[in-house]
C-alpha cells in the first residue's frame, strides 16, 4: 500500500527543500516534487523529515530484568523519540556472551516496534562464541565497573577479543581509554615495532576498529583521539555529558548518577567542541533504565534513561542555534549507519528503508514525566521546556508513533553489510 508523505522538508547538505515523498514496499521509493498516486495521503504540514535516528547505545534489559524495561517498551519509547533501529547491550541477566543466549535474546526481540540490532559481551573466556556470533552489530568490552559483572581486565585476553573482532565497542574510562588504545595498537604490532612511527605506519594496515562508548570528559576525548590510530577509532557522546553537568547531582542525586559519570562545565564544552570540530562521530542514548524506587536505595544502580528526550534536547539545540541540522543527522543516523554497517538506513535516499522521523520544530513542550512510555518512567531532564519534537516515527514504512498514540506493528532485526 503506498504512502505519500505530502509537503515534507527535507536537510540536504544544510540546505532545506520542499519535498513529498512516496513510501512503498516499506522503502523510500521516490523524493520527488511531483504528486504520485498513493492509497494513502499524510500531510507532513512542513515540518522537517529526518532518517530516523539510529541508537547505538540502548540497554533494553531483556531478559533478566525486565521489571526495569522490555523489548516493548523500550521500543515504544524509541519511537515517541524518533528513533528506528537501536543497537542493544549485553549486560542483561544472562548476559549476551553465548550464542545460545544471543539466539534467545533474538527471539524476545520480535516484540519490538522498532528496528533492532546486538552487541555482543565479551568475557575472559567466550573467545569461540565471539567467533561464532552471527549477525551482530559489535562485541562490547566493559574495561569499567557496570550494570551486571562484566569486568575484563586481563590485557592478553583482550588483545584477542580485538583480534577476533572486526569492531570492538570499548566502555573505558579516563586513562583506560588510553590503555585500550595502547592494548588495540599492540594486538596488531610485533614488539619491533612499538616506536611511535611505525605505529602510524601500521595504522594503515590494521583493519579492525575501536568504536569508544560515552566519552565524558575532555582528557577522555583526548585519549580518544590524539593517537595514531585516529583512522580506526570512532568516538561516542551521550546526551546526558552534553547536557547536563555533575552540578546536576547537587539536585538530582541518584538520578544523575550514571557511568561515567557526569562532569565539569568545561568537559561539556569540551565535548560540544569536539561535535563542531568533527572529533566525535556519534550521539547514542546509552538509555538505561533503572526504576525510581531502585535509584532511591542507598546502594542505588548507575545508569539514566535517553530514548525519549535526546532528539527534542538535540532539536531544541538547533533551535538555540548550538548545533545544525545536519550535524543530528551526521550523528544520529548517517554514522552510526556507516560505524556499525547498518544496510540500508540512515539516509533519506530513495531506495532506503522508510524509517522516518516527523519534526515539528516550533512545538514547545516541558519533559515530563508522566508522558514516558519508558517502563521506569522518569527522566533527568523532567520539567526542561523544550522546543523541537517529534511528532511522527515511520518505522519500515509503517507509522508506530502519531503523536502521542503507538501502534503496534513488530519491526525486524537490522543485517550488515561486511
Ligand atoms: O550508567 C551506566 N548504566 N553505565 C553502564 O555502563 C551500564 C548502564 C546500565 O546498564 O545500567
Ligand atoms: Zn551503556
């Protein structure tokens, strides 16, 4: 059934155009300036199409510990913020670290409403499922404390998960990203080749990559990208580091309480530099839920939820003029599409898959936190007046979010190219 989306605007290279787009078979099948035939008409009213925004962070909590969210729910809060494809994380009880859990976790996805890939864990010892693991978008290393026991430490055991790994997500902080750096360069040098030239001689050679999650701080950044291996990093920022400060915790406590940690005004500033200068390749939520009564313990759980609130934050940074259009789409869709090798999305070409996002870019409206479909239902941000949300999400052609009402419609496991 086709659908055409009537008096779109569409970003191209930060110019805006007028366009209407014909969605069929569940892909973009024209951007045209013409009215073709289509069994169903939606009025776009002007307001902004995106791609829809790719998540390469998400902790949907499924299975273990699904009191907290579920693949559902998780999903529903997606589309309410405009994103269509997530990536999930392992750290879920059992975690993702066998191909046997994989497959399960495969199987309790199918109740999602938007699109969905895996990153796989990896542990001191599941170097044979790493290779094994089909279909999956990275394999994830906790060299930090998180969410779960996953913790590994042991230097030669990472070398051949990097290895093994064409591209490793790394959760380091401060001077481990360093030593994960050093550790990455070392997995691919012989020990006559540790000077520092033959290092960027080698970089050329390496084709595995290191995608840093969550970079927090300035010295982070640094570490993340002042090395010789620039060509196969990829650096992440969350919303909660550009948008929020650790003079947040003086307010919110546990709810800003996440890893890493938040940090000092001149890291954020540090961090929104590194957006301008294009040292940083991806915004992703690293949503992760916890519920209230959870971060109300003493020994209360790190982690906040994104999925709902980091395109109206990012939106309404445009709107105050701190970052364009273009930009949000470079980091939100086109990269993390381009990173992780995402057929087939996070373009607004025609051919595409329609996984769309509708932006009405004037509206204004508080967080709050009684509007979340996130099964734990609170956000940081809650009382911010934002202007700039989405109002629409197509996910696969079908639309699963209309302002304010979620339909239903099961969306399919994302493939690779490579
Ligand atoms: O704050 C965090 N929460 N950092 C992590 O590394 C894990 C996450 C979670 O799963 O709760
Ligand atoms: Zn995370």
């Amino acid at each position: 059934m086709p659908i055409l989306l009537k008096n779109c605007r569409i970003v191209v290279n930060e110019k805006v155009y007028s366009k209407n787009i014909l969605i069929k078979n569940g892909k973009i099948s024209k951007i045209t300036n013409k009215e073709p035939k289509a069994d169903k008409i939606i009025d776009v009213k002007n307001n902004l199409v995106l791609p829809g925004l790719i998540d390469a962070h998400v902790h949907m909590r499924e299975p273990g510990l699904t009191h907290k969210e579920d693949f559902l729910t998780g999903s529903m809060a997606a589309a309410k913020g405009g994103i269509t494809t997530f990536l999930d994380m392992p750290n879920t009880i059992p975690p993702t670290t066998t191909t046997a859990v994989l497959e399960e976790k495969r199987k309790l996805a199918k109740k999602s409403i938007v699109n969905y890939g895996f990153n796989f864990g990896a542990t001191l010892n599941n170097i044979s499922d790493i290779k094994k693991a089909k279909n999956v978008a990275a394999v994830k290393i906790y060299m930090d404390m998180t969410t779960g026991a996953m913790k590994v430490e042991d230097y030669d055991t990472i070398k051949e998960i990097f290895k093994a790994s064409k591209l490793t997500i790394i959760h380091a902080e401060d001077i481990n990203i360093k030593n994960a750096v050093d550790i990455f360069i070392k997995s691919f040098m012989s020990k006559a080749h540790v000077e520092l030239k033959n290092q960027k001689f080698l970089s050329n050679k390496i084709k595995n990559r290191l995608h840093v999650a969550h970079v927090s701080s300035e010295k982070e950044l640094r570490y993340a990208k002042n090395n010789p291996i620039k060509k196969q990093m990829t650096v992440e920022v969350t919303p909660h580091h550009l948008f929020m400060t650790e003079k947040d915790i003086q307010t919110l406590g546990a709810f800003a309480e996440m890893k890493p940690g938040l940090k000092t005004e001149q890291d954020k500033k540090a961090l929104w530099q590194g957006i301008h200068d294009g040292m940083i390749d991806v915004i992703a939520t690293d949503h992760a839920p916890h519920l209230k009564e959870e971060k109300e313990m003493a020994n209360y759980p790190f982690g906040v939820p994104g999925l709902e609130t980091m395109l109206p934050l990012l939106l309404d940074a445009f709107n105050s003029n701190k970052i364009s259009l273009k930009k949000i789409m470079q980091l939100c869709c086109e990269n993390p599409a381009k990173i992780f090798k995402i057929k087939n999305k996070g373009f607004l070409k025609e051919g595409y898959d329609a996984d769309l996002v509708i932006a009405d870019l004037d509206k204004r409206q508080a967080v709050r936190n009684d509007d979340l479909l996130t099964k734990c239902r609170w956000s940081p941000f809650e009382g911010k007046i934002l202007k700039g949300w989405p109002v629409t999400t197509i996910v696969n052609g079908n639309v699963v979010y209309d302002n304010g009402e979620i339909k239903d419609i099961k969306a399919k496991e994302v493939q690779y190219a490579g």
